[in-house]
C-alpha cells in the first residue's frame, strides 16, 4: 500500500510539471500572437525547443512508475502499460525532430552571410 502510494505521488508530481510545460507553451502562443510571427524568433524558438525537450522528459518520467508498478507485479497488465508508456514516448520525439528538420530547411532557404 505504501509502495502505491508512492507511485501516486510521483504521477502527482509529473502531472503537475506537465502543467508546467503546458503553461510555457501557452504563453509562447500568447507572445508569438502579441508581438507578430517574426518579432522576438529567437526567444520564441528557444522556449519551443526548451518545451519540447521537456516533454520527452515528462514521458518518460511517466514511464518510470509505470516499469516500478511492472517490476514489483510482473503482471501482464502492468507490462502493457509500462509499453504504453514507452511508446507515449515517441510522438515528443518525432515533434522535436520536426522542429529540428525544420530549422535546417529555414537555415538552408536564408542562409547568413
């Protein structure tokens, strides 16, 4: 019971970071639409690429009481949702790549002299 409890605890505090993250990426909508798509690129790009690491951080965070839960129950059940887990983890992943892809083509099409 105490154990669960902990797993509790730990979902708690990992929701509430993703709140967090949820919070940054408000505010950078919030800015990019104040201030116009090209003021401030550089602040915005960082907060964008910062958010993104973050939430691979955070899946994979939410992997961890998953395997805990896995480890201590050797259930399949808790096998699937530790793989659940993991594979929540992809799609952070393919965003940055995105974002990284994307920073390539926009350097490619205006390069700096």
């Amino acid at each position: 019971m105490k154990d669960e409890n902990f797993l509790i605890d730990i979902n708690i505090v990992i929701t509430a970071i993703y709140i967090i993250s949820l919070s940054i990426t408000i505010y950078n909508l919030n800015n990019k639409k104040k201030r116009g798509f090209d003021h401030h690129h550089n602040e915005n790009h960082n907060l964008r690429l910062f958010n993104r690491i973050f939430l691979i951080a955070i899946y994979l965070a939410f992997s961890v009481p998953a395997f805990l839960r896995y480890k201590e129950s050797h259930s399949r059940a808790d096998l699937i949702g530790f793989i659940g887990a993991l594979i929540a983890v992809i799609p952070p992943i393919l965003f940055l790549y995105g974002f990284y892809i994307a920073d390539i083509e926009r350097n490619n099409k205006n390069p700096i002299l």
